[in-house]
C-alpha cells in the first residue's frame, strides 16, 4: 500500500468514527478536522466498503444574496 493509499485509509477511518458519534459532515468539518481535501472521494469509498451513509444538501443566503450550497453526510444507522 503506498503513503497516499495508507492516508485515504486513515482519513477514511476517521471519517467513519466522527460519522458513528451521530455528527455530521461537510467539507469544512473534515478539512479541519481531518486534514481531508477530498470529503466526497472518502464518503464514496465509504459507501463502498458497504456504510450506509446519506446525504443532505444544505443552502444559505450569503451576504452579498448568493446561494450557497453544501453537503453533509451522515451515518444511515439499521433498524433492528
């Protein structure tokens, strides 16, 4: 395994546990938080390694009145 699929690993793990506390996720949160400039990269590999993970689109209006955008991901917890 090379360093940069030892850190997409790492980053993947992470990820996971913040997700399993409950939180949620954006960009902003995993660059901070984890070091991870590719959220979207790592929620798919996620999902591949078979989490249920969703999805919602958030939306503000700036100062200046632009729309704004953003995902958060989350944990899709099974119910018994």
């Amino acid at each position: 395994m090379t360093g940069t699929d030892m850190t997409k690993q790492s980053q993947c793990d992470k990820i996971l546990r913040y997700l399993e506390t409950g939180a949620v996720i954006n960009t902003k949160i995993a660059r901070s938080l984890f070091h991870c400039e590719r959220l979207a990269s790592r929620i798919t590999d996620l999902k591949n390694r078979g989490h249920n993970i969703g999805r919602n689109i958030v939306s503000y209006k700036d100062e200046e009145g632009q729309t704004i955008r953003y995902a958060e991901y989350f944990l899709i917890k099974e119910v018994a």
